[in-house]
C-alpha cells in the first residue's frame, strides 16, 4: 500500500519538490513512507532519521517528514542544528499546513507544500555555498 498512496507521477513531483528547496540550502530533507508504525511515533521517526543516516549532515540541518499511512500519522524531525534555528512553532505550523491537505486527501500537495516550507527555513538558516554537496539521496524512502 505504500507504493500505491502515491502515484508515480506524484512522487516525481514530491522528488521535484526535495531538489527545488535543497538547491538554495546545504540542508537535507528526506521522506519516508511505510505501512504501518510499529512503535510510539516519536521513537519511531527517530530511529528511522538514524537508518537514513540524516544525523550524520555536516551541520546537522537534516528533516524528516516521517509518514505512517495505515495508521493515518506523520512526524516532521529536525536535526539539532536546524532545531536551535527556526521558531518554537515552526515544526507545528508546518505540520498544520500539511494536515489541512492530507484531510482533503491531497497527500502530494501537503508533501509538496511540507518540503517547500521547510526548504524556506534551510534557506534562511543554512543559504547555500560553493562547497556544499547533496549529502543524502532525494528519493522517498520506504519501509
């Protein structure tokens, strides 16, 4: 179910979305996806930043937006460096923003509307420089 919660052309899209904001950031930011989440949501979003080594950025700037489908549950992690950085309500508001789509079932644009709001942030916070490489992978993530 997880292959199919979006379609192909909408995770090209999503992808499309990934590459846009990290072209003005050293920032990293992936998406994962899967069935179900086998544990408290938090934990799980964590260990799940680990596996996809999105602790091991540079300077720490690295986010999560963490999807559980069947379980109708999404987590959106900062790394610690990108944390200090944007406002208190940021994480919240940007889930706000995301949630008002997936309500609607318009799971693409909330990704799409996610990424570019945390892109924005990076942006701010982490503008890119000459020296800055793609650290990690683009692509949507599935478990």
């Amino acid at each position: 179910m997880a292959k199919e919660f979006i379609s192909v052309k909408d995770e090209e899209e999503i992808v499309a979305a990934i590459r846009t904001s990290e072209k003005n950031t050293s920032g990293e930011i992936r998406v994962h996806i899967e069935h179900k989440c086998p544990t408290e949501l938090f934990e799980r979003a964590k260990a799940v930043f680990h596996e996809l080594k999105m602790d091991n950025t540079k300077l720490e700037n690295g986010v999560l937006i963490y999807l559980a489908i069947e379980d109708h549950k999404f987590y959106i992690m900062g790394d610690k460096g990108i944390d200090r950085k944007v406002p208190d309500d940021f994480w919240e508001s940007t889930k706000n923003v995301m949630q008002d789509h997936f309500r609607k079932g318009n799971f693409k644009q909330g990704l799409v509307d996610g990424i570019l709001k945390a892109g924005e942030q990076l942006k701010h916070h982490f503008p890119y420089q000459q020296d800055d490489i793609n650290e990690l992978s683009d692509e949507i993530s599935r478990g």
